[in-house]
C-alpha cells in the first residue's frame, strides 16, 4: 500500500519538510522544501504564519502521516522554548488536517540513517542523498527533514515485519 510521509525539522525561522512515498521497502522522494519566517516580528505573528505557510504545503500534497524530530533540550531555556512554540504551530497544522503525527528523538533519526546515533549534518545529508538515489539541493534543514521521513518509514517497515514474524 503506498503511503505518503511528510518529514518536518521544525524551526522559529526555518522549517524544513520533506515529503516521500513508501510502498513496501521502495522509499520515493516527491518534493522538499524550506518555510522561511520572517524575523522581527512578533512570536505570535511568526507561529501563525508558520502554521498558514505548512498548512499550504499539507493541502498541495495530502499526506498520509507526518514524522516529526522531538526537541533537543539545550543549554538555552529561552530557545528551547521558542523551539516548543514553533513544534506547537506544527502540530496544530497537522492535527487540523487529521494527519497523524510520529515523533523522533535525534539520535534515533541518525541511527536510522547513518547508522549511529552522534552523526554530522555532511554525513546526514549524504546518506539521504544515498537513500533517495538523488543529490537533494537544499538546506541541512530540508535533508534533516528527508531523514525524519526516512526514519518514520523504517520504523512502520520495522514493525510490519516484527507483526508478520
């Protein structure tokens, strides 16, 4: 059954996404891109239109489910926070299309894709590229994104297969 899988790599100032096809263990790359919100404004003017810019990519492409990476607690509260708001706007925008959100810790994305778990943006970026069997052009945003999508289908192929064992 082919399914539609949009990645999100969420951010305040740019969200990556990243759609693919999955049909069986054959994984297709669609279309990626790059939400750019303006900065200086205020955070409830940069959410909404983080949310009205993605709800526009979520109704041009209709996925099946979303995979999303969770937040990386760092050393800055404040961003860590802003980064909470701008995941908020994600979800949102997916749960108000019904599309099912999956989450991903960073780790477990680069595992998935590297295959180990402490990977560089290069190395993420070549593998997607590897996996895709295409050179992606676009930010390390856009091929993190492609990653957690990626991610998102070796986990439902991991558990298809674990089901059937």
């Amino acid at each position: 059954m082919l399914k539609k899988i949009i990645g999100i790599d969420p951010g305040l100032i740019h969200t990556g996404w990243g759609l693919i096809t999955v049909e069986g263990n054959l994984i297709k790359h669609i279309d990626h891109g790059l939400i750019k919100v303006k900065t200086g404004q205020d955070l409830s003017d940069r959410l909404h239109d983080l949310h009205r810019d993605l709800s526009l990519v979520l109704g041009n492409f209709l996925p099946d489910e979303a995979a999303l990476e969770q937040t990386f607690v760092n050393n800055n509260a404040l961003s860590s926070l802003k980064l909470g708001h701008a995941r908020g706007a994600i979800m949102l925008s997916l749960s108000m299309m019904n599309i099912k959100c999956f989450e991903y810790a960073p780790n477990q994305i680069k595992k998935s894709i590297v295959g180990k778990g402490h990977a560089d943006k290069n190395q993420i970026a070549h593998m997607v590229n590897i996996l895709l069997s295409k050179k992606i052009n676009g930010t390390s945003d856009v091929s993190d994104a492609l990653a957690i999508a990626i991610t998102h289908a070796n986990q439902m192929h991991n558990k298809i297969a674990k089901a059937i064992a």
